[in-house]
C-alpha cells in the first residue's frame, strides 16, 4: 500500500491517502473535492485547456471532482515536475559551463 500525499488547491493543507484518490474525496478542512485538475501534475494553467496531458478530454470546471482517467496527483511539495526539471536542467547547464576560477 502506497502512501499518496497532495497539497489542496483551495487551502494549501498537506493531505495523505492510502494508494488512490477517490472522486468522492474532500479536504476536511475547507470541504473542496481533491481529485481535480487544480490537484493534477498536468495541470498547467498557461497551456491549451489548461493541462499538459495531450490526450485528455477537456474539463470546464478545473476545481471540481471529474473522471479524468489522467489523473495524477501533484507532488504537494509546491513545486511542479516541469519547474523542477527546468531547474535541474538549468544547474546542469551551469555546472557544465562554470569557468574554472582556480586558475
């Protein structure tokens, strides 16, 4: 059994659940449904329907419970798997092409 952790959308509360996230889920602090595109790695609001996910139907209402088969969890950690990857991207490329100062 797999422990999946999300950070809520609406009030930021870290929640854990036990392998999956149901449709029916709901933050117990603020009462918002957890399994939405606000919650989803793919979910990007600067690109076309506002999710990375090429194949996914389109969802209107991105802070409401749907049955998007794409779903994945965010990491919760407040930074998404994209700006990660770009920072990691960019360090490599800066420690590549740092200068030598002990010369």
């Amino acid at each position: 059994m797999a422990e999946v952790k999300v950070k809520c959308f609406s009030c930021g509360t870290m929640l854990s659940f036990v392998d999956i996230i149901s449709r029916r889920d709901e933050c117990p602090k603020c009462g918002e449904d957890v399994r939405v595109c606000k919650n989803c790695q793919f979910y990007d609001p600067k690109v076309y329907n506002e999710c990375r996910e090429p194949n996914a139907e389109v969802v209107r209402e991105k802070d409401r419970s749907n049955l998007c088969d794409f779903f994945r969890p965010a990491s919760g950690d407040g930074v998404s798997s994209e700006e990660k990857k770009r920072a990691d991207l960019r360090a490599a490329a800066d420690a590549l092409f740092k200068k030598n100062t002990d010369s």
